[in-house]
C-alpha cells in the first residue's frame, strides 16, 4: 500500500524560520526568495542573471527541495532587488549589519499534503500523531542525503577511507546512474569501458568537469589521488555527508536497540536500509536521549556519550574503517568534523490533522500536516514516522529493488529522478 508525497509542488511547502539583527541602513539588505520547482542553487544563478548581481555578494542559510514550494531568506551586500519570475519572486525585507548564515536558522515550518491514502489509513494516521507529539522520533538524514544510492554509486568516501582512490574516482565519474535518463549516462557507461585508456577518455568526456580530471590522468597515470582532487569540490563534500551521514544513521538505530522495548520498536525503511524507531518512550528512556551526545563523527572530537560512542565504533568497524585511515587517506573536501546533532526531536507549532477527499484520485483520501522542525531535521522522515510498521513486520518491497535496500512505501509523484547527483539539491525537508 502506497501513499503519494509531492503529487503536486503545491504539496509541499516549506517556509524557513529565520531571525537576524535589524539594523536600518545596514550593508547587507535581507531578501525574501519564493520559489517553485527550482533549487536553491537553480534560484540564485536565475537572480545572477536576471538582475545583475555579483554570487560572491549574496549569502542564504540553507538549501531548498526543488520539488516544492519554499520560502527562504537571503543577504545581498549593498543592494535591494526586486524581481518577478513565473517560478521565482525576490523581494527586500529588511537590512542588518552581516551576511545571513545558517546559525540565525530557527528550522523550517512545513505544509505538507499526502495523498491516495484508504480511508483507514488516513484514520491511523491521525491516531499515531499523538504518540509522535508525546515522545518524538529520531533525528535520521532521510533518503534525500543518499541520492548516491539511488544512482548506484555506493560510497565513494568509504572507498577513500579504505584507500581505493581508483575506485571512488570511478564511483564519482564512470558510475552510469540506473534511473537518471540525463545525457551523460551514456558518457558514464563509455568511461567504464575505456577506464584506463586516458586519452579516449581525455577525447570523450569535454568541458569543465572532466578535462581536469582527465588531464592529470594523462600526466600521471595511475595517480588516482591526484586526480580526486579534481573533482567538483561540491561534489566531493556531498559525498562525504553521506557516508558521514548513513553511519549515524545506524549508530543511532544500534544505540536504540538496547533502550526501546521490543513492543514499542517501528520500522522506518530509507535507501540506505531499515532504521528502528518507537512508538512511546519510558520518561527515563526519553530523559536519556535528550541529555545524550550524539555527534556526527569527526576522528579529532570524542565521540559524544559513551553510549553512543560506542555504538559509532561497531558502526564503523562493520564498515571497515578506523580512525587512522581519515589520516592515512585524506582528500582535500571530504574531511570529516565532529557536528552536534539531537537524537531526539519533536515538532512545534502542530496543526490538527485536515483529512479530505483527494481531488486527484479519486476515492481516496488526502491529509493536510502542519508542523515546524528544528534546521537539519527531515519532514520526510517525520511522516514515515507516522506511516511506520511495527519491527516485526517486514516492509514492503518494491520489485527489482536492488542489493536489499530497504524501499519506503512513499511514490513521490514529484520526485526529479532523472537528474544526476552532482545536481540533486540537499534540503532539510
């Protein structure tokens, strides 16, 4: 049984909550930028272009989902712009005395429709929204940070981190996506067949992306580590996120087993696999949480808690990694820095459920949600929370899911699947 997000940009809109010092005649105007089916960065190079400003003058706090409706803050130094898009409004708002950074984020507030939902589900889901408010869910990166595995190139940082260069360079640039239907596809199925033959791929593979790249290949052929630091630095940092991210992940879901009651554990199903969850917590269990450590890992922080410290190490000893090996293997952009994270969150400002008929498909239902989460946290994720199975029930499958991925029920109707990674837009929805 499936339910449908993103049907319809309209049915998902997210407003970032933003606070700066107002300082009248400030240098830096604060803007406020609607935009629909495009991503932050898409916006920002349309409001380059259309009027004139410099990119090195103009600083935000976060990225948007392009397949949305959002609306997000930004600064341009010494200059107040106006401009009317069909997909993009930009409009001044006030002016303070620095860029806007992502420290001035109070999260994001959401407004989000799911759709072609049975009656009775539409019914449970309003019945698990009290469980949720009362003791939370955790704190999981959702599939949107792991479009790696969705285009079928794993983890090129692991392969850096167990010193692999050849094999995360092929990761990053010979890795033909079995979903995108962009044009470089076909590229990256040329390059895996000629791979090692520097100077038809040197031929073949054009433009800013890859003559660098290939170019350092042809002076030194078998420096693989060289050659990854040609890669798109934007690149490079994403994919060390991810498997930065995908191991939390499950530290966070190890740590959990020992302190959620058996009858109380739900299955949440991501890309990166299934993830554990609860319905209530003991108040001590919760107290625990709360009052825990739980960094992102970073090999010169300490690791958090012990609990949870703990549970990083068997994460990263399952995946064949120790702390040497950031030393031993380091790429300039995918170096890892202990980050704070909350393992446990609850959202404010919560609307009661609107459940209605679902005008798109027909008999069945739709469910308004409004909520707000702290910056960082995924409403993707929140509502897979309350869609969640007990443990015990094994999730549904897609067919020809690939290599026992846990699969979501969710179809995102408005999911851009055909765009390649280096593109897709991390949002915190």
């Amino acid at each position: 049984m499936t339910v449908r997000l993103k049907t319809i940009p309209e049915d998902f809109r997210v407003r970032e909550l933003m606070q700066w010092p107002e300082v009248p005649g400030g240098d830096y105007v604060v803007h406020l930028l609607h935009k629909e089916k495009l991503s932050t960065p898409e916006a920002l190079s349309l409001l380059v272009r259309e009027a004139r400003v410099d990119r090195g003058a103009v600083a935000y706090a976060g990225l948007k989902d392009r397949q949305a409706v959002t609306d997000q803050y930004l600064t341009i130094e010494r200059r107040a712009v106006e401009l009317k898009l069909p997909n993009l409004r930009v409009q001044p708002v006030g002016a303070t005395d620095r860029p806007i950074t992502s420290r001035q984020s109070g999260g994001n507030a959401f407004t989000i429709v799911v759709r072609d939902m049975t009656p009775p589900r539409a019914a449970s889901l309003r019945r698990g929204m009290p469980s949720l408010l009362k003791t939370g869910f955790p704190n999981y990166f959702d599939d949107q940070r792991f479009g790696c595995l969705r285009h079928g190139q794993g983890f090129p940082m692991r392969s850096v981190l167990q010193g692999d260069f050849e094999r995360a360079l092929q990761q990053f640039i010979a890795e033909p996506s079995p979903v995108a239907i962009s044009g470089d596809v076909k590229l990256k199925k040329t390059l895996q067949l000629r791979w090692g033959d520097w100077e038809t791929c040197a031929r073949i593979a054009r433009g800013p992306m890859y003559e660098p790249i290939f170019g350092h290949l042809l002076a030194h052929p078998d420096d693989f580590r060289g050659a990854l630091e040609h890669v798109p630095l934007r690149q490079r940092v994403i994919h060390a996120f991810a498997f930065q991210s995908l191991l939390w992940n499950r530290a966070v879901s190890r740590l959990l087993r020992g302190g959620v009651n058996s009858a109380q554990r739900l299955r949440l199903a991501t890309l990166a696999g299934d993830l554990l969850a609860w319905k209530y917590l003991a108040p001590d269990r919760e107290e625990k949480l709360v009052a825990m450590r739980t960094p992102l890992y970073g090999p010169e922080g300490d690791g958090g808690s012990e609990p949870f410290r703990r549970a990083m190490q068997e994460e990263m000893h399952a995946a064949g990694i120790e702390r040497d090996d950031f030393v031993r293997n380091e790429i300039p952009g995918m170096i890892w820095k202990e980050e704070p994270r909350d393992v446990l969150i609850k959202p404010a400002d919560v609307a009661d459920v609107r459940l209605e008929p679902d005008e798109i498909h027909r008999g069945k239902v739709k469910a308004t949600l409004e909520f707000a989460l702290p910056r960082g946290a995924y409403a993707t994720m929140m509502i897979k929370r309350l869609f969640a199975p007990s443990w015990f029930v094994p999730e549904e499958r897609d067919e020809g899911g690939q290599g026992g991925e846990g699969r979501g029920r969710f179809d995102r109707d408005g999911d851009d699947r055909g765009r390649d990674e280096r593109s897709r837009d991390e949002d915190e929805a």
